[in-house]
C-alpha cells in the first residue's frame, strides 16, 4: 500500500499540470500580497482564488488521473491485494500530491506575509477542500466507465458547490424572508464545504459583517469551540462519506 501511494505521488508531482498548478498558486499568492499593503486585505483577495480554483483543479485532474490510470488499476486489481487498499491508496496518493502542491503554492506565501490565525485558517481550509474535492472525484469516476460523463459529472459538482448552491440558498431566504430562518442557514452550511469554509476564514478575519445580516449567528455558534469542532467534523464527513460509498462501489464494480 505504502508502495502504490509513493508511485502515485511521485507520478503526479511530475506531471507539468501539477507543476504549473503550483507555479500558478504561488504567482497568484505572492502577487496579491505585494499588491496589498495589508496582510488581512491580501488574505481576502485569496480567498476567491482558495475557494475557486482549489475545488476546481482538485475535482477535474483527480478524475482524469483515475480514469488515465484505469489500466494500472487493473493491473493492481489481478494482484493479489485487497481493492479497498488500492482505491485508498488512490486516493492517499492524489490528496497527498494535491496538498503538497496547494502548501508550496499558498503555504510559502502566506506563512512569509501573514502567519496569523487567519493565515492557518486559509491553508487549513484549502487542504481540506484539495482533499474533499479528491474524494468527490473518486465518487465520480467509480460509477461511469464513460470518462466524458465522468469529468462532465465532476465540472457538475464543482459548479453545484461552488456557484449555484449560494443561488438556490439566497432564493429559499427570499421566498421564506417573513420567518426567522437565520438558524436554519447554519444547518444549509454544513451541506456545503466551500459555504462553510468561507464562513470559518471570513470569522477568523473579523470582518464577519461581510456575510450580511446573518453574521450574528454565524458568530456565536461558529466562533465558540463546540461550533468550530461541529465545522471541522462536518468537513471530516464530506471526505469519509463521499470516499466510503466509491470503497464500496469499487469493490463490486466489474472491471
């Protein structure tokens, strides 16, 4: 197993779309850094770039790969090994490679410019969200043979998470404005990793008046200690659920 990770992580931290991701991160970082002569202001003009390209760069090269490494899948399959080993290993070696990538583009950046809470906060949720989207991927990938459905089911995903779920939320808020229905934008958070993580940066930032009239309530349940362990278990769930049901699948799945 520890075999199959390595191969993988070296595999893709050689691959030019890997390497120019990183370059692309980093050129990003430190210019909206010397751009800013406030750290927390740079920090903010990242976050869009943390928010949208990470999840999308993470989805979309994490089904090619699995799908452009379906005949050495197979070839681990006729080994000897269990395939719930080699799908973790997979899966290890792709959210290793992509965090590696996402540490050395935004990591060297802001650990030089801003190694504030928020700082840790923004890198924190982009690993989580590199690893995330790896694990949505993988879901993707394991139930179409079709690699063009598969990618197209991933750019979905993306797009869901990233654009429209703001959209069907602020049209829900429209139609029920005449209830109290703030309490409830906290349970809808938790179904979105990149709503919840641009929550937990914006509070860490302190400039929570951002995120409209309901910013009260993110506050007080997110800023408490019990309301940051719910969060970060919530995104613990979206890498364990998405990556349990692809184990499962995998393992009945005619290859």
């Amino acid at each position: 197993m520890k075999k199959i990770i390595k191969y993988v992580i070296l595999d893709i931290l050689r691959s030019r779309t890997i390497i120019g991701y990183t370059l692309l991160l980093m050129a990003l970082s430190f210019s909206v850094f010397n751009v800013e002569t406030n750290s927390s202001k740079g920090i903010l003009s990242l976050l869009n770039v943390i928010l949208i390209i990470v999840p999308l760069v993470s989805i979309i090269f994490s089904t090619i790969y699995i799908y452009n490494a379906s005949e050495f899948i197979e070839l681990l399959v006729s080994q000897p090994l269990k395939r719930k080993s080699i799908w973790i290993s997979q899966f290890a070696g792709l959210s290793l490679a992509l965090s590696i990538s996402f540490l050395i583009g935004c990591g060297i950046p802001i650990l030089i410019f801003d190694g504030s809470d928020a700082g840790i906060m923004i890198l924190l949720m982009g690993l989580f969200l590199s690893v995330i989207f790896v694990s949505l991927a993988m879901l993707a990938a394991v139930f179409t043979r079709d690699k063009a459905k598969g990618i197209g089911i991933s750019i979905l995903l993306w797009l869901f998470f990233s654009l429209l779920y703001d959209g069907l939320v602020l049209f829900l808020l429209f139609q029920f404005m005449d209830y109290p229905v703030e309490k409830g934008l906290v349970a809808l958070s938790m179904f979105n990793p990149v709503d919840l993580s641009r929550i937990l940066i914006l509070l860490k930032l302190d400039i929570s008046a951002l995120m409209g009239a309901t910013s009260a309530i993110f506050n007080n349940f997110f800023g408490q200690t019990p309301g940051i362990i719910l969060a970060f278990t919530a995104m613990l769930m979206w890498i364990l659920i998405p990556l349990g049901i692809s184990i499962r699948k995998f393992n009945t799945k005619d290859l």
